[in-house]
C-alpha cells in the first residue's frame, strides 16, 4: 500500500510539473513585443477605430486647401487629440473665394500665426451638433472670437455662411461650409 501511495504521489508531481512547464513554454511563445508608434495621435493608425477630424479631412478632395493649412501651422496633432472638436471645414471653393494671393502668403512660414489664427475662429473645443443648435446663439472659438448660428428653416448657417454637411468622427464633428469664417 505505501508502493502504492508513493507512486501515485511521485505521479501527480510529474503531472504537476509537466503541466506548469508545457504552460510557461506556451505563454513564452504566444507573446509578442509591440512598438509603440512615434509622434502623436496622427501616427496611430489601425483599422477598427473611426477616422479624427484630420483623417476624414485627409481624404476629402474638396477639402486639401484646408489640410495643406492644417500641416503648415502646425496644428495636426492637435487636431488628432481626443477632442473633442468642432470644426467648421470651409472647403476649397471658399479659399478661392479669397483676394489672389492671401493663401499663399497664409502658408508662408512667417504667417503661421496669423495662419493659426484664421484657422483657430473655425475650430471650437467641444461637439456642436446641428441639431441642438438654436438661432441666435453664439460660441466662443478657440483663437478669440464668437461665431453666431443662424437657423432659417432646415438649414443652419454660422455666420451666414450655410452648413452644407455634417460628419461625424472620432475626436468631434467636422462641419463643411462654403465660406472662410472672419470675426466680426
């Protein structure tokens, strides 16, 4: 009887050991190191999350004035920051609206203030959804100045200039116009 208790005793440690052993070796092989990106949030890409504000923009056509801008004053990471933003998008058509040449001088690298803040008074910090927009009201923009929401039926303007499409994105709401914002 004692043969028999060592024995199976001897035989669980065996099967004890092996046991943790063959686990140690699995979770050695299944582990993965991960680099993590360098830059800001504008370097993380993956496939599951929705697009920021600067993603969407990235792939509009009729918005590459605005991104062009964007990278010159330096404000793509803090576009790509978890927000969030509101940000009212004035497509290519409202910068050739534009005296000659003031977009061009804009991107010089001596504007960049300048550029900063034009496109400040079209950024909000916060999510303004359309439909809780109400006529009259005023929001304070991030480089100084008040934008005013003016509602005539369905439609919503900012500061007179109508709000032809929402999107929707992961760090707030882009908010496309077909005029350049100037405070009033």
């Amino acid at each position: 009887m004692k043969n028999s208790i060592k024995t199976l005793l001897l035989a669980s440690l065996l099967i004890t050991f092996g046991c943790k052993q063959g686990e140690e070796t699995t979770s050695e092989s299944t582990s993965e190191t991960t680099e993590v990106p360098s830059g800001g949030q504008e370097n993380v890409v993956d496939a599951t999350s929705n697009p920021n504000i600067v993603q969407v923009a990235s792939g509009s056509k009729d918005h590459t004035t605005l991104v062009t801008a964007v990278k010159a004053a330096g404000l793509v990471t803090s576009l790509s920051n978890a927000g969030p933003f509101t940000v009212f998008a004035p497509t290519n058509a409202a910068f050739d609206k534009l005296p000659a040449g003031t977009v061009e001088g804009l991107l010089k690298p001596e504007k960049k203030g300048d550029l900063e803040n034009v496109l400040g008074y079209h950024t909000y910090v916060g999510s303004l959804k359309t439909e809780y927009m109400q006529d009259g009201q005023e929001f304070d923009m991030v480089y100084g100045g008040k934008v005013k929401i003016t509602k005539q039926g369905e439609k919503t303007f900012v500061n007179g200039s109508e709000i032809v499409a929402t999107i929707e994105t992961s760090n707030g709401i882009i908010h496309v116009i077909g005029d350049i914002l100037l405070p009033k």
